[in-house]
C-alpha cells in the first residue's frame, strides 16, 4: 500500500512540490531484500511513459526512488 506523507499530506505543498509516497505492508527478512525491491520497483516504474527520469538509491539510510514525470515535469 502507497501512503502519502510531507507536504501534499499536510495541505502545505506548492505547485511545484516533490510527492512523498511510503510503501507500507511488505514483509522483508532482510535489508538487502528492501534494496533488491526498491531497485526492482524503480526498473519498472522507468518503463512507464509518464516517467521521464527515475533514480533508484536503495542504498541510503531510507531507500528512495527520485522520479520526475513528464506529466508535471517536478520530481
């Protein structure tokens, strides 16, 4: 399940603000099994049209994936 948390939740985005999305409900043994889905996702998520840009970094201390679409042209 994707939640929307940061600013477009609270009401205080402006029109140019990033959409924060939290994937909730997965259940993972492991760390390096969270880094093989946020890089899974983010190959997918790279063969949408709508995706013009997208950066998986599962790495970091909390995996992200920074996409920017040509829908809005913002990440």
């Amino acid at each position: 399940m994707a939640v929307v948390y940061g600013s477009m939740a609270t009401g205080f985005a402006f029109e140019e603000s990033d959409l924060d999305l939290s994937l909730q409900g997965m259940k993972l043994d492991n760390r390096g099994e969270l880094d093989a889905r946020i890089e899974s996702l983010g190959k997918a998520l790279s063969s949408c049209k709508m995706v013009t840009q997208c950066q998986p970094i599962a790495t970091a201390r909390v995996p992200i994936i920074k996409l920017v679409s040509n829908e809005t042209n913002s990440e």
